[in-house]
C-alpha cells in the first residue's frame, strides 16, 4: 500500500518551465512597480472574516461561497486571504500609515489568496496576484495613469490576444438609484434567471449584469443602465478619462455592463479579457478600478483609492496559449567546470569570487567529466563554461567557453571578473 500524500485539489505546484513562466512575470510586474514608485508591502495569510464581509460585500461570491474559513482556539472567525486590496487598507490604518506617508500613498503587493471554487482552468484555490494600490487620491489623473500601468504590464510580457474595457458606476448614492431600478426590472423576469440570479434581486442585483450565466441572456443586456443616474459631475469625471485615454492611443471599449464583482468599487472600473476562445469561461486577466468609500467604511477619514489585481497563473495559461516566448531565463551566467578532483579548490574559490562579485556561478563537483559539465550548461542555459583542467590549475589560469558564439580564450585567473564584466 502506497503512502503518497498528493496535492490538495485545486493547488499546484510551481517548479521548471512553468516557475520560469512564474518569476519572469513577477520580475516584469516588479520591475514596472518601481519604475511608477510603488513600494512592496504585504499583509498576513489569515485576516479576521468580517474584514471581507464589511468590504467585499456580504452578497458577493466570495463571502457567500468562497471563504476558506475557520474558527481558531480563541474562537475567533479567521479567513484565508481571498483578495489584496482590503488587507492593503486595513493595515495602511491600522499601523497608521494613513496619516504618515505622502499621499497618494503607492504599494504593491505579489501574495497567494485562496477561495474554494470548483477548480478548473483558469481558476484555482490557491492562486498568486500581483496587485497595486495607489491610496489617497482624488485626480481622474490618477486613474488613467493606474490604467496604462495595467496595460504596460500586459504588452512587456508580450500578450497580444486581449481586449480592454472600461465603466462608469457611479458613486454609492447613484447607484442606489440604479440598484432600486434593476430590482423592479428583474422581478419581472425571476423565471428566466438562474437562482443564484434570483437571490441576488433583493440583495444586490448588479452581481446579475456580470453573472457567468445569465449575464449573456439578452433581457439582462438590456436592463437599465447606469447612465440614467449619474450626476453631470461624475459623467464629466469619467469623460476626462476617456479622452486622456485616447490621447495616449490606448484601445478600449465602453461596457455599460461590467460592474466588477466587489461592493467596494465606485466609479472607474476596469478589466484587460483574453479573446483566447480556451479562456472564454475565465477570461479576466486583470482588473481594478477606483474605490472612494473603503477607507471611511473601515474606519479612516474618506479619501480616494485605486488599484487592480492581475492573477499569475491565468497570465501564465495566456502567454501558453500564445506560444509566446520569454526571454531567456539562465540558472547562472556561469558553469565552472573542474576536470580533475585536483581542481576542486580552485573551482570553489572562483565561485566564491564570482558571487562576491554579482556574478551568478554554479558547479557540478559530482562529475569531472567535461560532456557532463557542458550539458548542464545546456540545461541550465547559461551564457559562460569556465574550463579548469591541470594545465589551469598549474598556470593559475583558466579556460572560458562562450556558449552563444562557441569562442574559447584564455584567462588568467585573477582577471576573470574584469574579463566577465566585460563580456
């Protein structure tokens, strides 16, 4: 009888080609955050559940559904972190970050959330976002700058097959109004929606716009629109967008539809979709919008926030299905390869120098065998093989192999740093 343990269902594990896929799209999303000036921060796995409640909403999917929860041995009600931008918020004001820091206030975040869906693809349990926060603003400047830090993290990883869209929703007061509407208007149709649909009338009807199933019914697209209730301040906010938006020749589309699936966002929502027929049922690939009211609601002074969320595995599923090739992504940039256990310790003092001097290097001491040595360096990808048989050794010198153009030269070995540098 086998004792293997597998996997918990609706996880993975992250290692070879697909880890490769994994930091490459971190390091991009990294690097672009301090490229707008956002810090790293990060918030604890387990939150209290009635952070999410008070946030989220308590109709949206993921109160109702999704929570991995529990209760500890104080009999506190502890959730998995489901989501990044309320823990952002709670502790900004908690460790009183709030009323210290420069506003906006910019962070990012790259944190696994769990919710317990039915796995498939696209959707996990476990699953990673790269999300940002700028916390404290109130300019439409903001907004459309946090849109084209969205966009330029899809176009550095090379995705092609999307489409970005765009909505105004209001504050919570025209929305209110808006809501009051669509429950008249969908009380009319209980028996053609699902009952999910039909919980959600007398709750919070918007979650029917954008619901997986009745969303696309055509009396849904035709119930009424958000545009009826809007004040001419909060048009003309959303208009300003729009026309920074064309200025800056960034492709979009208006859906009078998308309303996002968390009660905290107000006015400016988004969403960059896969057009990859495979993603259809899960094509969201990044999503944010702006959020006025969350920091009031968990008990700070009102200020303006935006942000979004991108998930890492669905990237990762988008770049497959595109065939897109990343750059290459090397264990090191060099192989020592000892060719007798006599070079061992010159061997590891080159490694040693080599680090100190942010030269990634690696050795393979099992083998003295130079066919072994140049596989590994085929496998690992990397740029340079430094040779040391007896003769080097003898000589204090070393040989070193450029694995793109096959050139081989000399070196001495007290000049490989500068010899490498230059390379």
């Amino acid at each position: 009888m086998s004792n293997q343990i597998n996997r918990l269902r609706g996880t993975i594990d992250i290692y070879g080609k697909y880890a490769d896929y994994f930091t490459y799209i971190v390091d991009s999303c990294t690097k672009i955050a301090k490229l707008y000036g956002y810090k790293y921060f990060e918030s604890p796995v387990i939150e209290p559940k009635n952070l999410f409640v008070s946030s989220v909403g308590e109709s949206s999917d993921i109160v109702k559904k999704e929570f991995y929860e529990f209760t500890d041995k104080s009999e506190r009600e502890i959730v998995l972190r489901p989501e990044g931008t309320a823990s952002i918020i709670r502790a900004v004001i908690e460790n009183k970050i709030i009323n210290q820091e420069i506003h906006p206030i910019r962070v990012y975040y790259m944190e696994p959330m769990f919710r317990y869906e039915r796995p498939q693809s696209g959707r996990l349990r476990e699953f990673h976002q790269f999300g940002i926060e700028c916390i404290g603003t109130n300019s439409y400047m903001d907004d459309v700058e946090t849109l084209i830090f969205a966009y330029q993290i899809i176009n550095s990883l090379g995705i092609k097959h999307i489409t970005l869209s765009i909505n105004n929703i209001g504050n919570f007061n025209s929305r209110s109004k808006w809501i009051a509407a669509l429950t008249k208007y969908f009380k009319k149709y209980e028996k053609d929606l699902t009952q999910d649909s039909i919980n959600r009338i007398n709750t919070n009807p918007l979650r029917i716009l954008d619901d997986k199933i009745d969303g696309k019914k055509d009396f849904v697209k035709k119930a009424p629109k958000i545009d009826e209730y809007l004040t001419e301040e909060e048009v003309q906010y959303f208009e300003n967008i729009v026309n920074e938006l064309k200025r800056q020749k960034i492709p979009f589309a208006i859906d009078p539809t998308m309303v996002r699936g968390l009660d905290y966002y107000t006015n400016f929502v988004f969403e960059i979709n896969s057009t990859e027929p495979k993603l259809s049922a899960q094509s969201t690939l990044l999503g944010g919008g702006r959020y006025n009211n969350l920091l009031a609601k968990l008990g700070a002074k009102d200020e303006g926030c935006i942000g979004f969320a991108c998930g890492i595995e669905r990237i990762i599923e988008q770049i497959e299905l595109e065939n897109i090739t990343l750059e290459s992504n090397s264990v090191a940039k060099v192989i020592i390869a000892p060719l007798d256990s006599k070079c061992n310790s010159m061997a590891l003092d080159l490694l040693i120098k080599l680090r100190k001097h942010d030269i990634s290097a690696i050795c393979n001491f099992n083998s003295n065998k130079i066919r072994n040595h140049f596989n590994l360096a085929d496998k690992t990808k990397c740029e340079q093989v430094i040779i040391i048989g007896e003769k080097e050794l003898k000589n204090n010198k070393v040989l070193i192999k450029n694995q793109k153009t096959l050139k081989q030269v000399e070196v001495d070995a007290k000049e490989i740093v500068n010899f490498l540098k230059g390379e």
